[in-house]
C-alpha cells in the first residue's frame, strides 16, 4: 500500500471519528433540551398549585351592545368582591388575577371567549353571562373543556350542568312564586310580553301551565326581537285586552322603550300592573323611576334589603364606584358567586374544578340578601324569594317575601301542574 493511499485512509477514518463524536454530542443536547423542556412544564404545573404568583379567574359579561346597561355592572362587583379576597391575603396564598372579556351582547361571541379563557388563559373558574342565550352558547365550552362557570341571573330552570354554578334564582324561587302572589293580589287576567329567545319563551310555557292550573287567565303572549324599540302595535293590543297584569320578560335596554312608551300611550301603574323579572335597580336608573314608579319585579334582593351585611355591601360598592349607583340582585349574585368559589376552594384546598365541585355541597355564607346554601345536587342555591314595587326614588318598597331561603327546584319536580313541561 501507497503512502498516500494510507494518509487517505487515515483522514477518511478521523473524518467519521468526528461525525460520530458529533452525533452523540446532538444525541446528548437533544435529549438535555427535551428533559430541560419536560422540567420546566413540571414546574410550570407545579407553580400553579403551589402558594406562590397568582391564579387567574375569567370575567365574561357584555360590556356593550343592547345588554351592557345590566352586564357592566356585574363586571364591578365581581371585581369588588376579588380585591375584598386579595385584600384578606388571597386564596390558598395566591392572589387572585381577573382577565377580563366582552361577550357584547352576541351569543357566539360568549363562546368564543369563554373557549379563549379556559384554553388559552387557563383560568380556574369563569364569573359570566347574563341571558339564558349566552349561558347555553357557554354551556358546552365549559363542559367540553371540563371548566367552571358561575353564573349569577335568574334564569328559567330546566337546566343542570355539571360544570356551572347557578347564583341565580331559578323559576321555584322567582316566577312561579310571583305568579301565585299576583293571582291573590292583582288579578287574573294576564298579558305576556318578552324577547324572542329561550329565557322569556321557556318561562311563558311555565306560567300557561301554571296560569291554566291555577285559575288564571291568558289574553295575549307577544315576543320582540333582542334590541327592539317599537313598542306602539304590542301596546295597543294591550290597551284593547285590557288585562290586570302584564308579565314582562323583556331584556336589555328594549325596556327603555317599552315602559317609556307605555307612560306615553297614558297607561300607568294605576292602570294595569306590570311585573318584570329583568328591572332591577340598575335598570330603574337608566330608564327612569319617573317612568316605571308603581310597577313590580320579582327578585331575592333589594338595595332596601334589611341585613347588616348588605349595609356594608351598598356602602363599599358607592365608596368603590360613585354615591350615583345602586346595587340589585343580580350584582349581588355575582358579587357572592365569587366568594362561594373562594370558600369552595378554601375547602377543597385546590384549584381543581373537580375538587372544587366536590367541594361545593353545602357551603353558606351570609350573602347581603342574606343566607345562602350551595345546593351539590343541582348546582344551585337556596334563596329568598321577594316582590317590590318601584318607588320614585328608583328603590323598591318590598310588598312580599318567602320568610326562608327556597330550595331549589330547576325542573319543577315538586309542582303536579308542571309535569311534561
């Protein structure tokens, strides 16, 4: 063999000593990369349950569109009741992070973020929605991705999710009481009147049912679109049927214009009663009390609410957001939803939604409409149930209340009449 053929032979040799030396070199960076990255993803889990940094909780209302004149205010007490937790110390030695999104009054948009609050975000739990139509549009988002919604508005029952808490009154502790109470003290006859979607078409089906079984009368059921504003043809069909009381399941600012264009068309509360279960006070203050004195809602709280606990909860919410406004139920069932979450949490000493709802069943607290319970077997609460009438000072005079929290009751099991619905 050539000397040349042997230095050739030697430098092919270093040559592959070299590539391999490099492989295994690639081979051990890859395999410290991928342990480096399966590491930080340990600690990065491990950051989320341990007491350090924060947790972030989603806030999903509309804060604009036809609903924003309800919503924006749920948004400020669960905001209140978050720096009244951090405040105290925080939860499980975090403190409490709100990310906060706009559902805009449009029910895929609800979807869509609540999807983005749960996948992207990571949150524990979501505090949102305010019609029956942003709830469902949520509904499947939170299951799917084994969320947690509370959700904190009277609603129209026949509903249970594993994965949504109801702070709400469902219809045992809202409409069916209210019916009965108008049936002694206002009349028979009855007008129905609501937005054309789930919430106001589902709670008409209970009241017929309850009206026939009762001895009450139906004269007319009309439903408008979302954001309507032309009440003259829907008013003057009431003005010929001449009924005793109205059932008003409107929502969003169409109230505005429904109730301004009553007082025009000369009928007043002397003339015919008109019972809402969407007017809260909030609502009395952007449509006027001028306009709606004398009428009645439905509701579990008041601003006139008499207990020390809503004493506090009024005072901190104008120091908090101006001496000009008020608090209603359904921001007092936001506002106690997210410290119910706390207390579950507390209890279960996790995160963990699983832990979480298991958690759950039975925790009370004195909310400041009073005492409520988490009922585990529906996801519900017991609540008071009251009925007011709109006094000129934008506040309720309270006519009737339960005397108790109501159990509740979403699927009307323990009503004969409601059977089939």
């Amino acid at each position: 063999m050539g000397m040349k053929k042997v230095g050739w032979l030697k430098t092919a040799f270093m040559m592959m000593f070299i590539v391999i030396l490099s492989l295994g070199t690639f081979g051990c960076a890859a395999s410290n990369l991928v342990n480096k990255e399966g590491e930080a993803e340990k600690a990065k889990a491990t950051e989320k349950e341990s007491g350090s940094e924060e947790v972030e909780v989603g806030i999903l209302h509309s804060l604009s569109g036809t609903m924003a004149i309800s919503e924006v205010s749920l948004r400020d007490a669960e905001l209140m009741a978050i720096e009244e937790i951090n405040a105290s110390g925080g939860l499980l030695g975090k403190q409490i992070k709100p990310i906060v999104e706009d559902g805009a009054s449009d029910w895929p948009t609800f979807a869509e973020k609540a999807k983005k609050l749960l996948q992207k975000d990571e949150v524990a739990t979501i505090f949102g929605g305010w019609t029956s139509a942003s709830r469902k549009s949520m509904l499947p988002v939170v299951e799917q991705n084994n969320g947690l919604l509370w959700y904190p508005v009277q609603y129209e029952g026949m509903e249970q999710s594993p994965n949504i808490f109801y702070t709400g009154a469902t219809t045992n502790q809202q409409i069916v009481p209210s019916v009965s109470w108008l049936l002694e003290n206002r009349g028979k006859n009855f007008f129905l009147i609501g937005s054309d979607y789930v919430f106001p078409r589902t709670a008409n089906k209970i009241i017929k049912a309850q009206l026939k079984a009762e001895g009450g009368k139906l004269l007319g059921e009309e439903y408008t679109p979302m954001g309507h504003t032309d009440y003259s043809t829907l008013i003057s069909k009431i003005k010929k049927e001449k009924p005793e009381v109205v059932y008003n399941t409107l929502n969003g600012d169409s109230n505005v214009a429904f109730f301004k264009q009553l007082k025009d068309a000369g009928l007043t509360s002397k003339d015919v009663t008109v019972l809402s279960v969407s007017i809260a006070e909030e609502e009395i203050r952007g449509i006027g009390a001028e306009v709606l004195e004398g009428h009645l809602a439905a509701w579990n709280y008041f601003q006139t609410t008499e207990t020390p606990e809503n004493k506090e909860f009024v005072k901190k919410y104008k120091e908090k957001y101006g001496e000009g406004r008020v608090t209603d139920d359904p921001i007092e069932a936001a506002y106690f939803a997210v410290h119910l979450w706390a207390e579950a949490v507390k209890k279960a000493g996790s995160f963990d939604v699983d832990k979480v709802k298991a958690a759950s069943d039975g925790i009370e607290i004195n909310a400041p409409g009073g005492k409520v319970k988490i009922d585990g077997e529906t996801q519900h609460v017991y609540k008071t149930v009251r009925i007011g009438e709109i006094q000129a000072d934008g506040q309720f005079k309270e006519l009737w209340n339960s005397g108790e929290a109501v159990k509740p009751d979403p699927y009307l099991k323990t009503y004969e009449w409601a059977k089939g619905l």
